[in-house]
C-alpha cells in the first residue's frame, strides 16, 4: 500500500504557466472559493492552482466605459465597492451581500461565486440579469468572450478549458432589484429574482432557487402595465422547474417564482422610471 | 512544505502539507484561540484577520497563507495585559461558552480600525461572519460598542447590578454597632501580627449583597477572552494519533463482510476497530443517573446500521489525512434492510424491526418498534370531557433539531504515568462518563479519570456519553494517546437532537373558562435507539400537563424506534415541544371561546401555593408532588406586555403598512413554566478549602457548559463568606478532584450545586468562627463574616488571613475545609412569559420576526448578567426552532442539512430586537432564594410566533418550523374557504 499522496500546490508567475498547470495531467483545482465551499478534506486533487499572483482583484472601469470585475475580487469588495453600488441601485453590491456572512465574502471571490454548482444564487442572477459577459484566458485566446449564460452553460457541460479572466458589465445606465424568499432575513434563498432594466425600459430577468438551473426572461417596455406584470409572473411561473426540498417544495417554488418576478421587474422599473 | 508569513507582526516559516487547512497549520504552530467549528467557513470560530480582513481559516489551505499577514487573538496583547477589546467582552457577558469568542473580538479589532464610532447596525454586522449559539449576539454587539467607547477613552457606564436585599438572602437580623477604639486581639501568640484590634467607630452596614445579585464579570471570561487553550483539543501530547469515524450509508442494513486489511496496511495507521474487535457490551448513550433508564439498546460498533451515519467502524492514524484515507480503504458489504422513517409508521404490523438483537434490555415492544411507553392519570379525564362545556382537539407537530454547539464533539483519551487511563472531553456528565464506559472498557471506575475542560457549547448534546468509548477503544488498541472530533456533517449525522413529537391534546372547558380536563396524546420519535426518550417524553408531559390547573388529566406517551439518527437530550427537554402545542392550544381555545388569550391563560395559570398533581404521576426521579412556592408570573406577563407594547395589537391600523402592502403585522404571547433539576434524584456536591492568604479554593462536580455556572457557584460560595470573588478559586469537573454532581442538565446547576455549595461555604464558615473564638476567647454566637474578614458582636475584627494562618501553622492546627452535598426533593419552577412581534408577507408566507421579549422570574438571579445573557442566548435558539432550524432527509433517510447554512441558526445581522427582563421573586427551597434559568427561554418562543403569525394573518401553523411555505399554503386554503 502507497502512502498517502500529497497535491501539489503552485502559484503561478504569468498566465502560461498558469494554464500549462490547468493543461498538465492529473486534477487541477483552482483555489477559488465561492460563498458555499465544500470542506477542504473532500477535495480531490492533484495540483491546487493559486492564481493570487495574476492581479485579478480589481473593479474599474474599462474602455468603453464598461466595469470590469476581476475574477480574484472577493464578495465583499464587490458588496463594498462604490463603483458596483452605483451600477443598477446597487444590485450587484446587494447580491454579493446577499451571497454569504462577512467570513466568507472575504474568503469568497467572484470566480468561485460562478464556479459553485451548489451555491447561492443571487450574484449569478444579478450578473445574468444585468447581460454580463465573461473574458476567458485560454491556451488559445488571450481574451476569449462569452455571454455568462454560454459561459455557465459550458461550465455545466463540463467544460473547464481556459481561466476566467474578468466579468465585464455593459455601459450605460441601468435600473435593478433583487427580490428573494428564504426562512430567515439572511438565509439561502429559497427562491430569488433579478431584474436589470435600461434606460429604455427594456428589462432582463433573471429566476433561481437554490442550485437550480437559472432561468432568463426578457421583457419589453410596454410590460410595465400591472397586466403585462402579471403575464410576466405567469411566464416565470410556467417555465421554472424548480426541484422541492425540505425549504420549498417544487410547487411553492413555481408561485415564488411568479410573485419575484413581478415584484423584481416592477421594482426595477419603478426605479427606471423615477430616475 | 514551507509557509512563511507575517504572524501577530513577527515573520515566522511554519509547515503544512499542500492539503492541510490554514486553521490546521495554525494550531499545530501553537495559535489554540483559532477554533474547529464547521470546515467550511460558515461558523466562523476559525476565523483570523487575513491581511486585515476576518477570514475563515478552515477553507483556507496553509499554503494560501504564504506571504501574507496574520493576526489572531494571541497577538492581541502581551501576557497579562487585557485589551479594551477583550475588557468589554468580559464586563458584558459577552463571553458565554467563549468558543467563539477570540473569532468575534478580530471581528471587533477589524471594525474599529475601519469605524472607530460604530453603531448597532454596523456591529452586528462586523460579528455576523461569527456564529454565536450561546449568545444570541446580544451582549457582543453591546459589548463592540462598549470597546470602541473604551478606545476613544471615553468613560463607559458600569454594568448595571445592585445586588439584592441583604435581609431576603441572610434575614433581617443585623450586626450590633460595636464600640469604637482599640480592643485586644489574640494575645499572647507569637506570630500574631496584631496584637490589637482597630474597630470603627461603625460600621457600614451594606444594605445589599456584596457578591450575589451582582453582574460579576465570569470567573473564566479573560482566558476565553485571550484565547487561551483551555478546550479539550488545546493540546498536543506526545505521540498523539487522530481517529476518524466510519459512519454508514444506508438507513438500515446488515453488515455481512467488513475487511479492514487495507486500511490496518496504510503506513501511518496505528488502529482499525469494527464490531469484530471491540466487546459486545449493552448500554444506553445518555448521560443520565444510575440505573441508566431503559431501554439499553446500544453497543460500541455493531454488526447492523440502523440510520445513515451510524458508527460502523473507528480509526487511528498518524495525521488526520492518513485517518481518513483508511476510512475510505474499509470495505463493508451490506445487506441493505427495509427502513421506517416515521414513528406511526415504525409501530404498524409488518414495520421493519429495528432492534431485533437478542441482547438489547427493556425494550418494550420489539414488534412494534417501540421503545418504551408513558402513561399517567390524574382524577379522570373521560369523566371530565364529558362534563366539559366545550371540547377542543387539536394535533401539533414538532421536528426534530440540533444543539448546533460550535464545538464539535471532542475527546482526548491516553494513560497517565499511573496506567490510568484519562479521558478529556467535551462533556455535560463527566462522572456519568466514568462510571458508564468502565463495562464498554473493560476497566474498573478507579482506573479511570474524566476530566472536563472548558466547553464550546453543549445545549444537552454533550449529556451523552457519543464517542468517549470509541476513543478509550483506540487507546487501548494502541497505548497511544489519541483525539477523535466529529466532523460538522457528523454532528448533523451522527450526534443527538430533540425528539420530534406528534402531540395531539384533547381539552375541555367550562362556560367560565375554567379548564377542567386536559387529555395528551404524543407519539415520539426516538430513531434508531430509546436514548432520553422516555424521560425527554416525561418533560413534555410534566410541562404539557403542569402550567395551568385542571383537575382532569391523562398523559400518554409512546417512545418510537425509527430509522433516523437518535434524538437526545436538547436544552429544554420535551418542554419545548409540549410548550409549542400548549400554547398554541391555549390561544386557539381562547379565540374560539373569544376570551381574551392573556386573561384566559391567566385565569387558569397556577400560582403560588397551587400544587401540580401531574407530577405526582411523572417523574425521573419518581413521583414527587410539587407545590409552587414562588411566582412571579402575573409580573412577567405584565412588564414584558409592557416592554413590546402589548396594546398594539388591537389597533387594527397597527397590523397594516401602507406602504407595504403585501405585509401583515402581528403580536403572539406565550406563557412559559420550567422545572428546576430532577426532584429526588439529581445531586451535586462541593467541597471548600481554606488557604494561608484567606482565599479559597471551591472544588465542584458541576459542569460549566458556558453558562457561567462556575461563576454563580463561586458568587454563592463567596457571599456566604464575606470575600469578594476573586478570593474563591474555582476548579470544577474533574472525576479525580472534584466532588460528584450529576452534571449540567434539567436546568439543576444553581439550584442543586447552588445548595451544596452555599452548604459547604456555611460549614467552613463555622470553623472560621470556632477559629477565631479561639483566637479572641470569646463564643462564635453573633459572629460574621464580611470585607474578608470575621466579626464579632463586640466589634472584634480578624482577617481571614489571620485565621489561615492560626490554623495551619499556630495551634491547634487543622485545614478548615468543609465538603457538602445537595438533593432535593422540591424542583420550583421558574416562570416566564414570552412575546413576539412579526410581520408576514401574505404573498410569499415569509415570516420576519422584528422583536422578541421574554420576562422571566428565575428566583434571585445570582449573577444577573448571565442570567440574562441565558434568557437572551436562549430565545435565539428557540427562534431558530421556530421558524428555520430542522434536521431534514431525503427518501432514503440520509441527511439533507448537513452543514450551517443549510442547517440555518441566526447570525448576528439578521437578528431581531432581543430583550430579557428578569422579574425577581424569592424562592424559599434555593441558595438566595434562586431557581432555575436556563432552559426557560426555550419553551415561548415557537407558540409566540405561531400566535403572533395569527395575529397578522389568521392562519394557524400548527407545525414547527414555521416555514414561507407552510404560511403560504395556509393562506391559500384560507382565501380558498
């Protein structure tokens, strides 16, 4: 019997190297947390890959006038940052709040925050529902991009190719809410809605329980009325499938679904339309 | 490999292999403040400022670590110096069990080198990554605050605390004014240092307590406030091994082959045990006195599982890596069985048996699964029913959930330089543990010693005897010390919880409101073994037969075998749940009957004088009739009435907000009554030693969980002698040294310890007064004790220094020491009464409870401050119980909430408004007319809301926990009706 075998841990210099490690034999692991990490002693691993030293911890703005936040940016400065509170009423600060206690949001960064398939929801659906895109760095391309939903999509076919660079927020003004359902003012959600709307009216909404599949609605201006609200919810309620726990069953779910929606997308635009 | 960083600002290289945790390589460097609580960040107890930011260290690996600097509670101060931090923790009673503490007090340094001036708001919120299951976060966000007023230099109020009246606690009789001048002392002796006595001109009396009734800073709150290692696994003996536990997959299974080869071959490994290696010997886990109640239905490993996470088989190895490589390399065959995963079920014909071994002792009906059965009778409540004006019946659902102690269940066994073997654990029973494994073991009582450290939370849990067994196995299979922790998903798997309940009442009432026959049916589910069940069910008709009168009444209980991890003993014990379905039933008779539900309840509440015929029928410790004796319950209701403005509640523009209008706002009431220990059974002993400087030393058997026990005994131990506390040095749970006491349960502690300790203190202080009539030549008759020293009724003084001294080294030498012990046959109950405030959204059923109050008359509080910080800790872990905290599974019985946040207790930021009133009342059975506090503050909590749910939006939820869902659902079949 062979003795216990330990991973090996690196801390990249540059990208090549980073991704050579990812490309290497063996399971490669990323260390990057999300908000619901599971123990370290469960982990699996041949290589554990440190991408502290590739200056991804940042929030600023990019040409374009579009934010940029690196994939190595902890929760809590997404939660803190003055420039993401600022962007859609804040949506993306609250989301990142909403994700996990104050231990964890500094443990937690927003690469891991996308990677979890288990994790809280409300940071995915509020970059969903903003229209967010992912920059990836691959052995091929030094800024592949992807929409978030192909990128998560991918992610869930299995797909780890290529290092997440940074998310990248569209220009412009924007107008957000996050509405959730949960047992406790702080608890995983049992349901939870993101809206985003433009400066035109047009709104994305974006609809999860718990490490359910996330579903993304789109609606035009008109949709404000109270009729075209509830249409909405009834949208959301008939193309969720949300599974049932002990939390919610899949039933509850479906309504819950339908009443965040339509207070999501009314809240958003109800702050569109005041701005 | 190599980790260097920054630690307390001194660079330092400390090793870890690339797959340790942060928090592993800390500790193994000698940081014991970073605590194990959940591995995966959510408790927080590991947490250290990482480059200045509070991090969980347990989903860190070390190497991360690499470079950058780290900041734990030891780098705080410097050896004895105190920082204003840690002084505010202290003072506020803060600091309960203290596991969590050094993580909360980085929390702390964190935020004020942000925002020197917080407020509240941003204090819970810096303290929110921190789970505290003791305090309910209230006295540590006060305590945030009080730092940051201390490190601006500013004045801080003194802790509120005047003590009690000094005639209720030592009667009215007052000390002569003696004269004034210079009178002899104890002449002629050689040593005497004076030989004159200074008497004043008068003295001072105090018209209050000098110790007792004061909000004493606890006797252990700066060690756990340093962070210093005083926790059963803050140490690291030579050639220490790590266990690990195998736990099963399958509800219920046969084990038909186990082959341990591979794992015994894995280089480090020191130990493989499974049921072929360990002697088959039955016992029952809990923690309870001798004889153990039946059944005994357990053996160290088995060759059957009988729920997922059932011991199959334990591990030593060289690391914690290497331990639980070989749990993975042990091949078990099984034979999986058909499993029963609720308790009607488990009793109906052709049911999978459960315990089916031939060996298993008491069971009272293998067939049917069930466990054992209760029944008790008072006058006869079929007869009453039927003369009855009104008849209600209702059923209530209670479920099953953990202690949730930040501290796993922790245990260090190895030999002493004797051959005895020392088992240091995390425990509420150490003698209980001494004298129950010695047959696991196959060692006599006297080779054993259990000692108790400082506990990081036990809430019942620890009132088991869980792993001690498989750790001394370890230990004798290796003759190597050897530590086993569970895991945080084997607390949640593995460990005990509060038996869920089906508890069905049939109540009449006459057209006067007068309750004249109570009926109560439950149906307990026990899982996989009986442990506590039949006396967890005997609480929960005690407290579901025994708050109001009625001279009608039945209790049946049936103790359930189901395949689901086994319940246990959980603060509160059966009340909890008999409490919910009381007071949800008392509020429903009340509406139904349109009486108003506080001046129903009141009218049929008991008070003093009243006896509780119930208990002449239930009872541990046998049938004991029970006489109130102190009540100070109509005074609850009304100050805590009070306090959450109680009138709102009629004003219906009150329940509404228009600018919300989906929200629903309501007030719910509950009126709570405990007991106070086991009546003829439980026992606690003290032992009081005199030393040369006039202090202390107070050895007891009681067992300090966090609650501050060992400090209200050293209070009533020093206010009988007249020092203040610091002169009374406590040293308490420990098998070797200490007296016995039967531990910390049934809320017994101040009440029964109290006793023996108050015992101990008046009989040492006898011999302190022989001692100094010997000295002066004069009789003891008037004499006291006061300021640390003895008084006579002439006006004499001598320092208790002075009579040590005399003792040990002058004449007529001896030890003044004194040993006393306490049983009681009365068990007073405290009283309560519970309020809630919530609001609903009627869209999603989402409940927010805003503001909890909860008065309670527990006797004298002999230190109000834990007193309070118990009422406060308590009803946020009954707020948890009612609306979020549940142990749920999935159709094949494994599981689903295996980890905090899934497993969902309140943190710091989400917290609603707590306050705790104490209303105090003079019991005449108690040390300083005290009675018990602790477990009260579980019992309101869960109807209150229920009620308060009713108030805002009309539905009743008549099962625990009251989830969005289950308030939705309940509004849509309302709006459908």
């Amino acid at each position: 019997m062979s003795p216990i075998l330990s991973p090996q841990y690196d801390r990249p210099q540059n990208w090549q190297e980073a991704l050579d490690l990812l490309q290497a034999s063996g399971r490669s692991v990323l260390l990057q947390r999300g908000p619901h990490p599971d123990p370290i002693y469960t982990r699996d691993a041949d290589r554990l890959i440190d991408l502290c030293l590739l200056d991804l911890d940042y929030i600023e703005f990019h040409p374009g006038s579009r934010l940029a936040i690196g994939a190595q940016t902890s929760l809590q400065s997404i939660a803190q940052s003055p420039l993401l509170q600022q962007y859609a009423n804040g949506l993306l600060a609250e989301a990142a709040y909403a994700s996990a206690a104050l231990g964890l949001r500094n443990a937690a960064v927003l690469g891991g925050a996308l990677a979890e398939s288990d994790g809280p929801p409300e940071l995915v659906l509020a970059l969903l529902a903003a229209g967010a895109e992912v920059i990836l760095r691959t052995a091929m391309e030094v800024g592949h991009t992807l929409t978030l939903d192909n990128y998560l999509a991918t992610r869930r076919a299995g797909d780890r190719t290529g290092i997440l660079v940074e998310v990248l927020l569209p220009a412009g003004e924007t107008y957000g809410a996050l509405q959730r359902v949960a047992r406790t003012p702080h608890d995983q959600a049992i349901v939870a809605a993101a809206a985003v709307a433009d400066s035109s009216g047009r709104l994305r909404l974006a609809l999860s329980s718990w490490s359910q599949e996330r579903l993304l609605l789109e609606a035009a201006p008109p949709g404000r009325t109270p009729e075209a609200l509830a249409g909405l919810a009834n949208q959301a309620r008939q193309s969720c499938r949300p599974q049932g726990d002990y939390r919610g069953s899949a039933e509850y779910r479906s309504e819950m679904a339908a009443v965040l929606a339509r207070r999501a997308a009314a809240a958003a635009w109800q702050a569109q339309s005041g701005a | 490999m190599h980790i260097n960083l920054t630690l307390n600002g001194i660079p330092r290289q400390i090793e870890a292999a690339p797959e340790e945790s942060l928090l592993e390589a800390l500790r193994r460097a000698g940081l014991w403040s970073v605590k194990h609580g959940c591995d995966t960040g959510e408790c927080g107890a590991c947490s250290v400022l990482l480059d200045g930011k509070l991090t969980p260290t347990c989903v860190l690996h070390a190497a991360e670590a690499d470079g950058r600097h780290v900041h734990t509670v030891e780098g705080l101060t410097a050896g004895q110096a105190v920082d204003p931090i840690q002084q505010a923790f202290a003072e506020t009673g803060a600091v309960q069990c203290g596991y969590c503490t050094p993580a909360m007090i980085l929390a702390t340094q964190s935020l004020l080198e942000q925002e020197p001036n917080p407020t509240p708001e941003q204090a819970r919120e810096a303290l929110s990554g921190v789970l505290c299951r003791c305090t309910g976060s209230v006295r540590p966000v006060q305590a945030v605050l009080r730092a940051a007023a201390l490190r601006r230099g500013e004045e801080v109020e003194p802790i509120q605390g005047e003590g009690i009246p000094i005639q209720s606690v030592f009667g009215a009789q007052e000390p002569p004014e003696p004269p004034a001048g210079e009178h002899p002392g104890p002449g002629g002796a050689d040593v005497a240092t004076r030989p004159w006595v200074t008497v004043r001109p008068a003295l001072q009396e105090a018209p209050t307590t000098g110790v007792v009734g004061r909000p004493e800073v606890k006797v252990d709150a700066v060690k756990l406030a340093k962070g210093r290692p005083v926790f059963t696994d803050d140490v690291n003996p030579p050639g220490l091994l790590h266990g690990a536990l195998l736990t099963s997959p399958h509800a219920h299974a046969r084990i038909r082959h186990i082959d341990a080869s591979r794992a015994r071959a894995l280089p480090g490994v020191h130990a493989v045990l499974t049921y072929q290696d360990v002697p088959r010997v039955i016992y029952a886990s809990g923690g309870q006195s001798y004889p153990n109640p039946k059944p005994w239905d357990q053996v160290s490993l088995d060759s059957k599982v009988r729920f997922a996470g059932d011991r199959v088989a334990v591990v030593a190895a060289e690391t914690p890596e290497i331990a639980r490589q070989a749990l993975r390399l042990i091949e078990v065959d099984y034979e999986v069985l058909p499993a029963v995963f609720d308790a009607e079920a488990a009793m109906r014909p052709g049911a999978p048996r459960i315990h089916d071994e031939p060996d298993a002792v008491g069971i009272e009906d293998v067939e049917r699964n069930l466990a054992t059965s209760i029944d008790a009778v008072v006058g006869d409540v079929e007869r009453g029913l039927a003369e009855s004006d009104y008849v209600f019946e209702r059923t209530y659902f209670v479920q099953q959930v953990q202690q949730a102690s930040i501290e796993p269940h922790v245990c260090v066994t190895y030999w002493d330089e004797d051959d005895r073997l020392v088992i240091r654990t995390s425990t509420q029973v150490p003698f209980h543990v001494r004298r129950m494994i010695a047959p696991l073991i196959g060692l006599p009582v006297k080779r054993i010693r259990v000692i108790k450290p400082r506990i990081g939370g036990g809430f019942g849990g620890k009132q088991e005897m869980l792993m001690e067994d498989l750790c001394a196995h370890l230990t004798l299979a290796t003759n190597r010390p050897v530590r086993l922790e569970y895991t945080r998903a084997q607390e949640f798997t593995s460990a005990r919880s509060r038996h869920p309940q089906k508890v069905t009442y049939r109540a009449g009432v006459m057209q006067d409101g007068s309750l004249h026959a109570m009926d109560m049916h439950v149906i307990e589910d026990s899982g996989a073994f009986g442990v506590h069940g039949l006396t967890v069910c005997s609480v929960t008709g005690l407290r579901g037969l025994a708050t109001y009168r009625c001279p009608n009444m039945h209790f049946h209980g049936d103790i359930v075998y189901t395949n689901k991890p086994a319940a246990g003993a959980f603060r509160g014990y059966g009340a909890p749940q008999a409490e919910f379905a009381l007071e949800s039933l008392m509020e429903e008779i009340a509406h139904e009957l349109q009486l108003d539900p506080i001046a129903f309840r009141s009218q049929n509440a008991v008070t003093i004088g009243d006896p509780l015929p119930i208990t002449n029928a239930l009872g541990e410790g046998g049938a004991i009739e029970q006489i109130v004796r102190s009540c100070g319950l109509p005074q609850c209701v009304e100050q805590a009435g009070r306090a959450i403005d109680w009138e709102r509640r009629a004003d219906p523009r009150w329940h509404v907000d228009p600018a919300r209008p989906h929200i629903r706002r309501g007030l719910g009431v509950a009126f709570c009554m405990h007991g106070t220990a086991i009546p003829g059974l439980d026992m606690g002993a003290a032992d009081i030693k005199m030393n040369d400087d006039g202090s202390f030393n107070l050895m007891v058997g009681a067992t300090d969980l966090g609650t501050g026990s060992d400090t209200v005994l050293a209070q009533i131990a020093a206010e009988t002698l007249g020092v203040p506390l610091n002169d009374m040095l406590i040293y308490s749970s420990d098998t070797d040294f200490t007296p016995f006491d039967t531990g910390a349960y049934a809320s017994s502690t101040t009440y029964i310890s109290g006793t023996a300790v108050k015992r101990a203190a008046e009989q040492v202080g006898e011999q302190i007064f022989e001692r100094a009539a010997l000295m002066l030549g004069c009789p003891t008759d008037g004499m006291y004790l006061r300021d640390r020293q003895v008084h006579t009724p002439d006006g004499r003084s001598l320092s208790l220094a002075e009579i040590a001294l005399h003792s040990l080294h002058v004449q007529d030498q001896r030890q003044i020491q004194s040993t006393a012990s306490y049983m009681s046959v009365y068990a007073p109950p405290p009283f309560g009464a519970q309020y809630a405030e919530v609001e609903v959204d009627v869209e999603t059923g989402q409940v927010t409870v805003k503001q909890l109050v909860m008065a309670v008359d527990c006797g004298t509080a002999i230190n109000p401050t834990t007193a309070l910080g118990q009422i406060e800790g308590g009803q946020t872990q009954a707020l948890g119980y009612a609306v979020s905290e549940e142990m749920a599974y999935d159709a094949q019985g494994r599981s689903m909430a295996q980890r905090f946040g899934d497993y969902r207790i309140f943190e710091a930021a989400e917290m609603p408004a707590v306050q705790a009133i104490l209303v105090p009342t003079y019991e005449p059975t108690g040390p300083f007319g005290a009675k018990a506090v602790a477990e009260i503050p579980m019992d309101g909590v869960a109807p209150a809301v229920a009620n308060a749910v009713w108030d805002a939006v009309g539905v009743r939820i008549r099962s625990l926990p009251i989830t969005p869902e289950k308030v939705w659902r309940a509004l849509q079949e309302k709006q459908a009706a």
